[in-house]
C-alpha cells in the first residue's frame, strides 16, 4: 500500500521505535495474464465437450477439469511473495514457504530467484527472471553511464538529470526481478535482528491443489479406461 507520494504507507510504530509497513507484495503479471487466458479457453473447450459431446466424452472433459485448471492455477495464479517487518512469504505452485527474517541466510537472482536459508535452497517463483530484460537492462545501463561520463564537465546536477542511476530511486536500467531481490535482501538485513522476526523456516504443502488434482487425474484415467 502507497501513501499519495508513491511512498509506503506507514503505520504505528513498532515496539522497537521503528515505523510499521503494509506488507509488500510481488506476483508476475505476465503469469497471471497467461493464467486467466489459459483458464478461459480451457473453460470454452471443456464447457463445449461435456455440453455437445456424445458417449463418454463429456465424462473424459469433466474428468479433465481439474487436471488442467488446478496446475495452470498453482503455476501463474497462485505464486506471490508477502514481505513485512517480521518475516517473507514465498508462495510456490505446491507449497508456502514462511521465513522470519533472521532466519533468511541471503536471496539472490541468478537464473531464478533463490531463498538460501541454512543448507536449504528455495526457488521464488513469483520473481521470475528474465535474461532478455536482463540484457536490455545492461544495454540501457551502459548507454546511461557512457552519456554521463560524456557530460562530467557539466557537473553532477545535469548528470542526475539525464541519468536516471544518479538520482538513486527506483532505477529502470535494471532487470524487475534484481530490483526485487535488492529490496528483499536489504529488509532481511535491516529485520533480522528484530526479536519478532525470529524463528524456523516453515514449509507447508499446499493440499487443496495438489489432492483435487490428482483425484481428478484417477478420475481421467478411469473414465478412459473403462
């Protein structure tokens, strides 16, 4: 949540004097954009079969249902990840990660972005990265350093000007899924040490996908095979 200014919106403040946030929140909107096309012709095509269908074809759509709908949910509708003062959530396709910030090691963003905790790695699926953006990032960032230094000799105000890296807000020569690894990475430095940020990582499968799905494919398998 944002204040009129594009800041956070603060709140009361903490028992250690420090201001209270609203949860941060990042999902892909590609994902979900994807994930809403995907149901919609998947609702028209099953919807279609089991109403104009003859023999067992509109059991075989029925059956399919689940089979189809609950994985494209799990993986484009459901990852996110909630972040606060005293801990990060990571929702994966098939499980929640929680993780109070003194026990978050590092993130990072290589090829995915990782949640290192201990000896245990997880990946973060609603920060997905792209190489592509990556790279133009980089493009972009080169340009912009070559212009200022081309521009030294008009002194530093002109330069935060015309080079958007100066100016040290959110900076659009870097890749989406950096940019959020940096924010993650420095709220689990600043948090770590607070004491209602401690605890265990906890790990919870999520089973109203994962049980539905796989009825539905015993389903699918019986109805064909029968």
């Amino acid at each position: 949540m944002t204040d009129s200014d594009g800041k956070p919106h603060q709140g009361p403040a903490a028992p250690d004097g420090d201001p209270e946030y609203a949860d941060r929140v990042y999902r892909s909107v590609p994902g979900v954009i994807s994930g809403v096309f995907l149901l919609a012709v998947a609702a028209w095509l099953i919807g279609d079969a089991a109403v104009t269908g003859t023999g067992r074809t509109p059991y075989v759509a029925l059956a399919a249902l689940p089979v189809f709908a609950l994985p494209v949910i799990a993986y484009t509708l459901r990852p996110a990840v909630f972040a606060d003062n005293r801990r990060l959530v990571v929702r994966n396709p098939w499980r929640t990660i929680t993780a109070p910030w003194a026990s978050v090691d590092a993130l990072r963003a290589g090829y995915s972005v990782e949640l290192l905790s201990g000896e245990k790695k997880y990946q973060v699926w609603a920060v997905p990265v792209s190489l592509r953006q990556r790279k133009r990032a980089n493009r972009a960032l080169s340009r912009g350093n070559a212009e200022h230094a081309s521009r030294t000799g008009l002194g530093l105000g002109l330069a935060a000007r015309t080079n958007p890296v100066v100016q040290g807000s959110s900076d659009p020569n870097r890749a989406w899924s950096d940019q959020v690894t940096d924010v993650l990475q420095g709220m689990a430095e600043r948090n770590g040490r607070r004491p209602d940020a401690a605890g265990p990582v906890v790990v919870r499968w999520c089973w109203w996908v994962i049980a539905p799905a796989l009825l539905g494919l015993v389903a699918l398998i019986t109805v064909i095979a029968v």
